[in-house]
C-alpha cells in the first residue's frame, strides 16, 4: 500500500476515535471476558506500556497489582476521559502521532508491553514497524501482549468481500485483507473505519520478525486473535 494512502488511513482513524470517544468510552468500561489471564504477564513493580490505551481500561487489570503504567494513544480525547477517569500518580498517559513509527523512550524501557484491539487499525506495513518499536522499548525477557479483532466472523466477512470486489474493479486503494466497518460517532452519525483482517499466522509472523519468541497465538471466543511473545 502507498505510504501516503497509509498515513491518511492513520489520520482518519485518529480522527474517527476522537468523533467517537465518548460513546466508545461508555461502551469499554470494563475489561472483555476471556482476556483476563494477560494481566498474569506483568508483575508488581513492572513498567507497562498501553500501546493505543484508549480511555485507560487496561488498567482495570491491575488494580491489584502496583505497576508503573505509561498509556500512549493518538487520541487526544480519549486520553482526557482516561486522565479524569484513573488519576492516580503511577499512571501517566501521552498523546502520540499515528503516522511516526516512533515512541519517546529509551531502549529495553517497559517489562511488558501491552497493544489491545489497535493493530487491526493499521495496514500491513505499519504494523511490521510498530512491532520493530515495541520490540525495542520491551526489556530482554519482557513479554509482548498483542489482541486483534477476528475479522475472518460471518457479521465481517461482507466487508472484506465488498473491497475484494473493489479491488477486483480496481476502485479500492486498500490491501486484500483490508476492509471499512461502519460506526456511529457521538453524535450519532455513522462514519467508515479502516481494519485489517490479519490471520493467526500473519500476526504471529509479524511479531517474530521484530525479534519476539511466540509463547501464544490463537483465537480466543472466536472474536480475538491473541499473541503474546517473549523478547
């Protein structure tokens, strides 16, 4: 995919969360069941970065756990509702730029590094290199806690025929594995965001070319694709 047809499906879907960061907010207040076990990958006293943290839920997870958790989102919105909402001192929450395959902070920073339902939100290319950076922000025996949405679902299969049919006509700029799904923003109005429907091996591929040792790929409830990695 062309880098500047990347960078405008970046912007849209920043903007598109922040139409949306109060309904999504009223919808992500708790933790999806079946994903509990991935808090057993951080322990008391570890950095944890929230790669694209949303309104902060993660940390749910951890309330009984004293971590030391950095959030990272591109929606600023979103990062205020998570700044209202978990304002304690060991959680610090920044605002990043979507296109910049690109984190503020050093080397072999963050024990484990968490990115929940964010990578479907980006094409192929952008993913490979966002997971070559969290590699290099994850310490040495860190662990790496990936979900994607399962996409390959009866209600999601329309889209991604639908662009296979442009794409055939040559009236879509998307990949083959790429697809719009509809939601509505605060407001009300329905608005397209981009998603990539990535297989269990394509993710698993991904992360271990940045460098990550596979501990655990698989589909849980049929809805996410989860991968957690070892550095």
């Amino acid at each position: 995919m062309k880098q500047d047809i990347v960078n405008k499906i970046l912007s849209e879907t920043e903007t598109g969360y922040d139409m949306m960061s109060q309904k999504f907010s009223q919808t992500r207040k708790f933790f999806w069941r079946g994903l509990e076990f991935i808090k057993d990958y951080a322990k008391t006293g570890d950095k944890i970065l929230d790669y694209g943290c949303g309104n902060g839920r993660l940390l749910e997870l951890f309330l009984d756990k004293k971590i030391n958790y950095t959030g990272v989102d591109s929606s600023q919105k979103l990062l205020n509702l998570a700044k209202n909402k978990y304002p304690q001192e060991s959680a610090n929450f920044l605002k990043i730029d979507p296109s910049q395959p690109s984190l503020p902070f050093e080397d072999d920073f963050f024990n484990s590094t968490y990115a929940i339902a964010v990578f479907h939100h980006f094409p192929k290319e952008h993913a490979e290199k966002m997971a070559q950076e969290l590699y290099r922000v994850t310490k040495k025996d860190g662990y790496i806690v990936i979900t994607v949405w399962n996409l390959w679902q009866r209600k999601y299969l329309k889209n991604i025929l639908k662009n296979w049919l442009e794409k055939i006509s040559d009236k879509s700029d998307l990949d083959w594995k790429g697809c719009h799904i509809s939601f509505k923003n605060n407001q009300g109005g329905v608005f397209r965001r981009y998603h990539h429907a990535f297989t269990i091996r394509e993710l698993e591929k991904i992360f271990e070319a940045a460098g990550f040792k596979t501990e655990k790929c698989e589909v849980i409830d049929g809805k996410n694709i989860v991968f957690v990695g070892k550095k």
